[in-house]
C-alpha cells in the first residue's frame, strides 16, 4: 500500500486564472489570438500538406521534447529509426528506439487518441505513460533516485509508489496520486475550448507539481498538453510547442519552479500556490504558441516555399541527382496544393510513360514526394534530411 500522508487537495490551487483575476484580461487576449491565428494558418493550408507537414512536425516535436531532457536525438536520426535503420552504438541506438516511441505516442494522439478532453483524464494522461514506455528499451525503463543512486524500474501507465524530489520541490506522497489526479480530471476535464487554452499552461504545471511517475513526467506532460491544444484548436497538429519551450528552455524552467511557489500576500491570489507566477507562466506559454504559429506559418508560404524547393531541385539537378524533368513535378505538385494523379505526371514532363515513372521513382527516393502504392496520387513530403534546405531554422543543421 502506497502511504497518503494526508496532503490536502488544495495545495495546487488554483488550478487557473479566474474570470474575477486581475491577470484575467491579459491571457484571455493572447488565448483568443492563439486561437485566431492557429485557426487561420491550418486552414490556409491543403489537407494534403497538413498530413505530410504532421509527419515532419512529429519528428520536430519529438527532438525537442528529448532535447529538453537532456536527450540529443537529431531529427534525421529519427527518422532513420522509422526506417529501421538503427546505430550500431547501443547508447544511440537506445535514443532513437526512444524517440521512436515518442513519435508512436504523438501520432496516436493525432489520429484521435485522446479525442476531446480525453488528454486530461486519468485515462489518457496513464495511457501517454504506458504506451511510452511498453515502446522504450529496457536500459531507458529506470528512474536513479539522486540522492541515493538507487535504480528504480518504471512501470508504464503506474504511478509512483515512493517519495521524490524535484529541484526544490518534494511533491504530494505516493498514496496522495490517485486524489489529486481525480481533482485535475475533475477540473480540467470540464472546461470549454477556450477555457481549455488559457488553462492549457496551468494544466500543463500542475500535472508537473503532482509528478505521478517515477520518470517520464515532463515528455507526458508535454505530450499532455500538444494533445490539449491540438483539440481544443483543431491545429492538424502541424505545429506544436516543444521547440519553442526547448528554445527557451531556462525561462520554461524558471517559470515551472516560480509555479512551486507559495501565494505572497493578499494580491497574489487566493489560493495555496502563486496565482502570480501562474498568470506569468501561462503568458509566456501562449506566447511561445504563438511564436510557434507565427514561424510555422512563415516557413509555409507559398511563394518562399516554392522557392526554397526550386533551388534545391536544381542543386540536386546539377549533381545529377535528380532527373532534370523533375522540377516540372514539383512545380505541379506545388500548384495542385500538394497532390497529383499519376495519370498527369506524362503530360507534365513530356516523356513516355516508362520514364516518366522513373523521374517519380527518383523524387520517392529521396524522400521529397511519396505515394501509397505504384497507382496512387503522388503527395508532397518534408522528410527530415531535407528540413534544413525545404524549412530553415526548424531544428539544427547536420551535415551528415
């Protein structure tokens, strides 16, 4: 039996900025601007390049998430991975199984695993865990407590059974899990759309102040809340914040501990914690959306993005790696929003049918169109190993 110590359940309140808060007017606005651009850039885009654009966005998210951990697992790494195309090195090996179990888990949340509020129950936030970790290898499946160097094994989808120390903060006993995660469903679990957005950053803390696993809490919590976001604002999951809280990760940190924080005084909310430092935390959260929004779309354009795959086609043309007819492709796939039946390849490139599947053959090589079988459509992709030419600056270049 997992002793309960009694902690009181409003220890982590508030769970939200209130409608009678004073920060209330401040995070509402940046909510509703969230809300309005993620809505704008998911629609302006064809649903062909919002699924290709998920599949690189997942890899994005995942690299960013690890990194965050201390895990540095590049993107094409990763991608190998999904390939199979595993590190002879057992220690790089082991991370790209692992981020291959985190890009299973988000892709299972995009595809509706955790419809609705789903990511905020009991139910959803374990299942993150388990399928998490049924997915990692064995040498990834152990906690070290710092203090003592004990190794303790991590049971995907179970809670905790022993006290633990976070930085500064020792949260609630074992026992205690089950009660405090019932009045984070409870909460959470209930709000509208809107209330779900401004509370997605309080959400997203006080899940970490609980720290229901041994291990594995903030790539859950992060992965809590990209399920959050992506069905409280319909975003096709073609962006997501983990890079920009990897970006700013000291501020991301910062942020969390300043939550840990008691109320000050009689402005500093009601609660037992900071309603303060909650209200900073959830402006610099909806910020990074939006920065991330913002980036996402810039990357997108139409025009640039034209431009961008051009000039890498002819680059790769001039090494003779591609067939010099097949800018013409990418040119029609760009201007039929992304998608094209093969039965128009011929036409567009001027050449009998045997060589026209060639000239595709070599654009599915290398990654930059895909197809579902010999006969289907052909669709634009965002392979990792290109990101650095097709969409600059959305993680580091690597040479290799």
């Amino acid at each position: 039996m997992k002793e309960d110590t009694g902690d009181s359940i409003g220890a982590m309140e508030p769970l939200g900025i209130g409608e009678s808060s004073r920060h209330r007017a401040a995070v509402s606005e940046l909510a509703f601007d969230l809300t309005q651009k993620s809505a704008s850039f998911k629609g302006g885009l064809p649903p062909t390049i919002v699924a290709s654009l998920a599949n690189l966005v997942r890899s994005m998210n995942c690299y960013y998430s690890n990194l965050i951990e201390g895990h540095d697992t590049h993107p094409i790494d990763i991608e190998r991975a999904l390939n199979s195309d595993l590190s002879a090195d057992p220690k790089k090996r082991d991370l790209q199984l692992e981020a291959k179990a985190h890009i299973s888990v988000q892709k299972w949340i995009d595809d509706g695993g955790l419809d609705g509020n789903a990511g905020v129950t009991e139910f959803g936030i374990k299942e993150i865990h388990k399928r998490f970790y049924d997915e990692v290898p064995d040498e990834l499946k152990y906690a070290t407590n710092p203090d003592t160097g004990e190794r303790v094994k991590v049971i995907g989808g179970e809670y905790r059974g022993n006290y633990v120390k976070v930085g500064n903060l020792v949260p609630i006993s074992a026992g205690a899990i089950p009660r405090f995660m019932k009045r984070f469903e409870d909460h959470y679990s209930k709000l509208s759309k809107l209330e779900t957005v401004i509370s997605a950053a309080a959400a997203h803390h006080r899940l970490a102040w609980i720290h229901p696993f041994n291990d594995g809490n903030g790539r859950v919590i992060r992965l809590m809340s990209h399920a959050v976001l992506s069905n409280s604002l319909d975003t096709g999951a073609v962006w997501s914040i983990s890079r920009g809280l990897a970006r700013n990760v000291q501020n991301y940190k910062s942020h969390l501990a300043r939550c840990d924080l008691p109320r000050r005084n009689d402005l500093d909310g009601r609660g037992t914690l900071s309603e303060e430092s909650l209200a900073a935390f959830t402006i610099f959260f909806l910020k990074v959306c939006i920065d991330q929004v913002d980036f996402m779309e810039s990357l997108m354009q139409p025009k640039t993005l034209q431009t961008r795959m051009k000039m890498w086609a002819e680059e790769e043309i001039r090494l003779g790696k591609l067939n010099p007819k097949s800018g013409l492709i990418l040119d029609a796939l760009l201007y039929n929003r992304g998608e094209l039946a093969r039965g128009d390849v011929t036409g567009i490139v001027g050449v009998e049918e045997r060589h026209a599947r060639r000239i595709v053959s070599g654009l599915i090589d290398v990654g930059i169109v895909s197809s579902e079988s010999s006969r289907a459509s052909l669709k634009l992709s965002f392979p990792a190993k290109l990101a650095s030419r097709l969409m600059p600056g959305l993680f580091p270049d690597r040479l290799d």
